[in-house]
C-alpha cells in the first residue's frame, strides 16, 4: 500500500517569471503596456514545465562531436540535442541576437535596457544556449567597422529566424557569429597570440588571407562565422573566418575536442586547429585587440544580466521551498534564522538586477550623454567583477536553503551551482575586470569624477562621506594596483546602493547600504539584524 507522503514543497514549474518577479515589475513599472505584455508573455513560457523540460533535457544531452563521417572523411560537426534548439529558436525569435541594432522605433532610446529584460528572464531558464546569443549580438559592433561586411552579412544576421542547417552562409536564412581569441600559451594575454595569418593570394582568393595555427577556447563551434585575432607582419589583427566556404566545404576548421566544462553543458566549447583558413581583415592591420574589445565589452554586459538572473533563479528556489516545506513545526519561511537568511540574499539579487539594468541603460543613453558615456566605460568592467562574483556565493547559500534536496541533480540546483562560477571568468576574470578599471581610471580621471557625481546624487544627501573615501580608494589603487579589487568592489557596492535609493522602495536601499556600505565585510548571509523587516524585503522581491 503506498503511504501518502505530506510537507513536501510542490514542484516549482508553471509559474511566471515575470509576475512573480517583484523587482524587474517595479524597475518596469514606468514602461509601456505593449512592454508588460512582451514580459508577462515571456515570463510565462519561462516558468513553464515545458521550457523548464527543454533547459533540463539540453543539459542533459550535451552536445557531441562527429569528427569523421562513415567513409573516415573529417566532418568536423557539432550535434545538439533537439532542445537546444528549440530554446534558440524562442531567443532569435525574440531579437536577443540582434534587437539592439534594429532601426525601428519600437525601442528607440532603450534597445540595451529593453533587450536586458528579455534576457533576463531568458537566463533565468538555461544559460548555455545564450552564449552563441551574446556573441552574435555583440559581433555586431565590429561589422559595423567594415561597410562591405555590414551590407554583406548584417541581412542575414538580423532575421528573427534560426537556421541550424549545415550550409554555407549565403544559403542560410539566419546566422549565428563567434568568437576565437585565447590560446594556451597567453590566456588572457592577447599580445601572446600566435597564429599567423598570411594574405592569400591573387585571382579569386586577392584581398584574403589564410590563417593558422590553434585556439584553446573557440566558443560555439557550430556557428557560421567567427571574430579571430592572428598576427600579421604588422601585429595582432582582426578577421572574419567563416566556417563553410560558398560551396559548402569545411574552411579548414579543424575541432580537436570539445570542452569537458563543469558546467554550461548545452553549449559546445572547443579547442579549434585553424589550417589554412580562409578569412578576411576586419579594419586595420594591427588594430585587432581594439577593434575585438567593442564585441567585449557588450559580452560583458550579458555576463552581469546572465549572472544576476541566475541570482535570481536561485532565490526563488529557496524561497519556494521555504515557503511549503515546515520544520519544527512551522514552515522554514517562519523560522527566523531562514527569513533572515533569504531577505539578505534578497537583497544582493535586488541590488544584482538593479544595478545591471541600470548599466544597460547607460548603453543607451551614452551616445548622447557624457555622464553616462563615462558610466558605461568605468561601470562595465565593476559591474561584471561583482555580480558575477556575487552568483556563486549566493547559489551555494541557496542550496543550503533546501537541505539534500538542493545537492541532487533532480532538480535545477545542481545545475545552476556548476553554472555560477562561468560569468566571473567568460570575457575577463576578476583580477582582468580590476586592470580595466585602473585603464578606465588612467585614460580620463574626468571620468570617475564624472561616475561618483551620478552616484552621489542617487545617494542623496548623507553620501558625500561614501564618496570621499571612494575617491581615496581610488586615489590608493591607482598608486598600488594590488589595491583595485578594494576600490572596485566598493565603487559596485555603492552604485547599487545608489540605483536601489532611485529606484525600489527604501525598505531595500535602506537595508542594503546599512548592512553591506555601514559594516565591515561579511562571508555569509544572514547577519541581518532585528530593525530590518525580513519578511517584508522577502514577499516584496519573491512575491507569492
């Protein structure tokens, strides 16, 4: 006879990102109906079973390498489970591939920040399947350097169709852009690169070049075009390198081996040889690290929205448990240890969303606006160290919320727990985000000047002592560059603590800049203490 088994937390699926987001919907308030609609839409297939079915199965089917075909003739193909594909085609379908360049009015004026939200609660979901997203989005910025290159390609990328057929570029009805810079002898050390690139000739090939030589990270194999750096006689250089050539056959793409990642199992990371393959400079010789640094740096905006999504996803797990699951016979939600536990966790994932839509903002107002030029320079790198740096920490944290049942691969926990740590590392690590900092700082003091007067008045009246020793730290690690992490690390908490006083009730800022700006650093959650309204930051940031 089977025994009916009570006080266990209902699965979390079918709910909806969106609505019960209580953040993103205060920090979206201000918007169009048309933009409630798109999110209510969205937020709701996220939180479905079958989305959360497709982001499981995509993880637990990686993808597989075929290098040879039946004949023993290199194949050189990737192959990916069914649902990854299908979450591509709802990405590319929803513009996150391309939305930012549209010319139509819709988001005029708000392409990053609208663009932030639809990834926001995409990454909430599966976050493998968004690499090849963020680089196509952000290759466009380099496209845009080269005309010829633009009216070529930018047609094809743009399309809101996914085309994962196995064809040359030009007979495709969507396509997908990467990247290909690290090798194993530099790292991120770009002036380390060794690969050559040797212009290819006359006739058909005149205005080509040939590149080789081996990337040690070439990320997703499987798109139709590649951003590389190899040397010239010049120096480091930048070239489109497509995958097919116009008839169809490998172009000279060799894939050693995938990636044996610990986490971000649905995307393909490989160790790529480069024989002989056809490519084209992109912008001048010599200029490639530049030129690359324009498709980093929005990579490195999606690194911190990814992040703080998974943040998020991690809470809301907890929070779902707490809230069904009773101990010493009430629900955990009402022990006091627990609630105080998930409102300081609340709080870095409040703080997390805040502080890097108000970064995508910043993207779209820089053309126009100095200040907020100089915020998009000097906060990219800050906002990517902590926020990625802060995901991790915190899914642990939120493991621990659910006991043994958080540590199985049952549920999402575990996944997104291996996922954590990837952010801090794609695109710069830690100690390489602090480095940009310092250059940021050295090119233009002006624009630090520039980011603590913005952060001073989203501070109000009682900041100026914050903001005098951020200029003291500053000051510090500009003179002892083994410093920076200290200055970056304030500056990120203080600019959250800044858009949080803008923007969400004072319940939140006021808990945030007294427990993590007024005392000095802690290593856990939860050392919050009896004036702050626990429950209330908790149902205001998850609410039921």
């Amino acid at each position: 006879m089977s025994q009916t088994i009570t006080n266990i937390a209902p699965l979390h699926e079918n709910y909806n990102a969106y609505t019960s987001d209580g953040v993103l919907l205060h920090l979206t308030n201000a918007m169009g109906q048309d933009v409630h609609q798109e999110l209510m839409s969205h937020g709701r297939w996220v939180g479905s079973a079958e989305a959360l079915d497709l982001a499981r199965m995509a993880n637990e089917n990686p993808p597989r390498l075929r290098s040879l075909d039946a004949r023993g003739e290199r194949l050189d193909q990737v192959e990916f489970h069914p649902a990854y594909h299908a979450l591509m085609r709802k990405a590319v379908s929803q513009g996150l591939h391309y939305s930012v360049w549209d010319r139509s009015d819709d988001e005029a004026g708000q392409r990053h920040l609208r663009r932030a939200y639809r990834f926001m609660l995409t990454c909430q979901l599966e976050a493998g399947h968004t690499c090849p997203i963020t680089m196509t989005n952000a290759s466009v910025a380099i496209f845009l350097a080269d005309e010829a290159l633009a009216r070529d390609w930018l047609p094809r990328i743009s399309t809101r169709t996914y085309d994962s057929s196995n064809k040359a570029p030009g007979n495709k009805r969507g396509l997908t852009v990467g990247m290909g810079m690290t090798e194993r002898q530099g790292g991120t050390d770009l002036r380390q690169i060794t690969t050559r690139a040797e212009r290819a000739g006359s006739g058909a090939n005149a205005g080509m070049w040939r590149l080789s030589g081996e990337k040690w990270f070439f990320s997703a194999p499987m798109c139709d075009a590649f951003f590389v750096l190899a040397r010239t006689d010049k120096g480091i250089s930048c070239f489109l390198l497509p995958r097919l050539l116009p008839d169809g056959s490998n172009n000279g793409l060799r894939i050693q081996r995938l990636k044996n990642k610990l986490g971000n199992q649905s995307n393909a990371s490989s160790e790529m040889l480069l024989d002989n393959a056809f490519a084209t400079l992109v912008g001048e010789e010599g200029r490639g690290i530049a030129l690359m640094l324009e498709m980093v740096t929005l990579s490195r905006l999606d690194c911190a929205v990814s992040s703080a999504a998974q943040m998020r996803t991690a809470l809301a797990e907890a929070v779902h448990h707490a809230r069904h699951r009773k101990a010493f016979g009430k629900p955990l939600i009402d022990q006091p240890l627990m609630e105080r536990v998930l409102a300081d966790m609340a709080l870095d994932v409040a703080a997390a969303q805040a502080l890097t839509l108000r970064l995508a903002r910043s993207f779209d107002a820089a053309a126009t606006s100095d200040a907020e030029g100089a915020y998009a320079r000097l906060m990219t790198p800050v906002v990517k160290y902590w926020v990625c740096k802060a995901a991790p920490a915190l899914v642990v944290e939120a493991m621990e919320c659910l006991g043994g049942n958080g540590y199985v691969e049952d549920g999402i926990m575990a996944r997104l727990y291996r996922e954590a740590p990837l952010n801090a590392i794609w695109e710069g690590s830690g100690n390489v985000m602090c480095l940009d900092v310092l250059r940021a700082m050295g090119k233009s003091r002006g624009s630090v000047d520039a980011v603590l007067e913005t952060i001073s008045q989203g501070m109000g009246a009682t900041s100026q002592q914050t903001i005098d020793v951020l200029r003291i730290t500053a000051d510090m690690a500009m003179a002892d560059e083994g410093s920076a992490r200290l200055f970056t690390e304030q500056l990120a908490l203080t600019a959250a603590a800044a858009e949080m006083r803008l923007s969400l009730p004072p319940m939140l800022a006021d808990a945030f800049v007294e427990s993590r700006l007024g005392r000095p650093w802690r290593h856990t959650y939860g050392m919050m203490d009896a004036r702050m309204d626990a429950r209330a930051i908790i149902d205001f940031v998850l609410p039921e």
